[in-house]
C-alpha cells in the first residue's frame, strides 16, 4: 500500500510576505509617508488616473510615483512628463505580481526622505497583486466600463482587498451595457466597506469626490486615527 504523508502548516504561506509588509508600514509611519497601491486590468486607465491625480494634488502634497511592468518605462515615463514628480520604473522579472520585499527594495532605492504620498502603479493583474500586501495603506482598484459590470464575480479577491474602487471611463457608458446599481451591489457583496466612485480620468468627471476622500483618509493616518 502506498504511504501518504499528511502535514499540518499553521503559518500562512504569505506570512513572510506580510511580516515584511508590516515592517514597510512601519517605516513609513515613522517618516510620515503614505502609500496607496493601485491595481487594476490591462487597460483600465491605472497611468492617465494617476497622472490626472497627481496633477491635482502636488500643490498641497509632495508626491513620488513607481511602476511596475514586466518591461518597459512607458507608464512611469508618461507620468512624469505629465507631472513632473519623480517616478520610477520597476522591472519584476516577468511575475504576475510584486511582493512586499519587492516592493521594499523599490522604496529604499527611490527614496522617499522628500515625500508625503507615495503611489504604487501595480502591473495589471486582477488576480495575483490581490493576493501580495504590499506595505499599502490603502488599497485602490480601477474597474474600466469597457471591462464590464461582472468582474466582481469573477475576481472576488481583488475587490476584498481593496479600499476603494474606482469606476473609470464612466464617458464610454453609452457604448456599453454596464449597470451601475449591479456593480456596487457586485462590490459590496464582497466588501462592505469599500467606497466605490465613478470617475472619468480622461475628463476629470467624478474626480472631486475621490480626491475629497483620499485627502480626508490621508490627514486622518497624519492625525493617528486610522
């Protein structure tokens, strides 16, 4: 008869990823940096958000940006000839993901001694960034209506971990059958919490009330109340 082993694991096989994680947290706690990671598809409009928002913020807050892709600078390029922060172009050796010692690296050889927001551009992925902590405080996902109302069925983890999510591109809505009140209830099913808006990064549409939320979370973590 053959033998079977049967073990028993009672240590997450993400928990070396989340202890460094934490430690990320820490550090930028103590020089009062915060750090939003922002994930999403292919497509969705992770670098025209991200340079549409910068450019509101950068009068009242000091911002770095990075970018994760398998190859290329064209995202972090992009950003910085449309805002003039300082980015940086992260090469994750063809993952699907960046973990959070990944991420450390990237964060100690940008610096951020200067900053007080930092934005994280996760390669576009709805499955494998949702299962790595970053160090974030906060965790943003774009859902672009060209991708369709259904996603949250079909990438439940993604918009578990997630803070907020952004509705994008809500100025193609005529071009495609994608129900609003189907997609919060979608969202909210799997995370209560998560505060969703519909934004147009290509026009600024909905761009107040997001920016009004994340400036309110941000003097919140500065306060020591979240």
């Amino acid at each position: 008869m053959a033998e079977v082993r049967v073990i028993k694991l009672n240590e997450s096989v993400y928990s070396k990823n989340d202890n460094q994680a934490d430690m990320t947290r820490r550090m930028l706690n103590d020089k009062k940096v915060f750090f939003v990671n922002i994930m999403s598809s292919p497509g969705s409009g992770k670098t025209t958000m991200l340079s549409r928002l910068i450019n509101m913020l950068k009068d009242d807050y000091r911002i770095g940006e990075m970018d994760v892709d398998i190859e290329s600078d064209i995202d972090a390029r992009r950003v910085a000839e449309s805002t003039g922060v300082k980015t940086m172009q992260i090469h994750n050796g063809g993952l699907c993901h960046i973990d959070a010692k990944m991420t450390a690296d990237a964060i100690s050889e940008y610096g951020v001694d200067d900053l007080d927001i930092l934005f994280l551009e996760n390669i576009g992925n709805l499955v494998c960034p949702a299962e790595f902590d970053t160090g974030a405080h906060r965790n943003v996902m774009i859902l672009s209506v060209p991708e369709g109302d259904d996603k949250p069925l079909k990438y439940p983890l993604m918009f578990e971990v997630c803070h907020v999510v952004l509705i994008n591109k809500i100025d193609t809505k005529e071009y495609f059958d994608f129900d609003d009140k189907a997609v919060v209830e979608r969202i909210h099913e799997r995370n209560p919490l998560a505060k969703v808006f519909f934004v147009s990064a290509k026009t600024g549409e909905g761009f107040e009330e997001w920016i009004s939320w994340l400036d309110n979370n941000i003097k919140e973590w500065i306060g020591g109340t979240v």
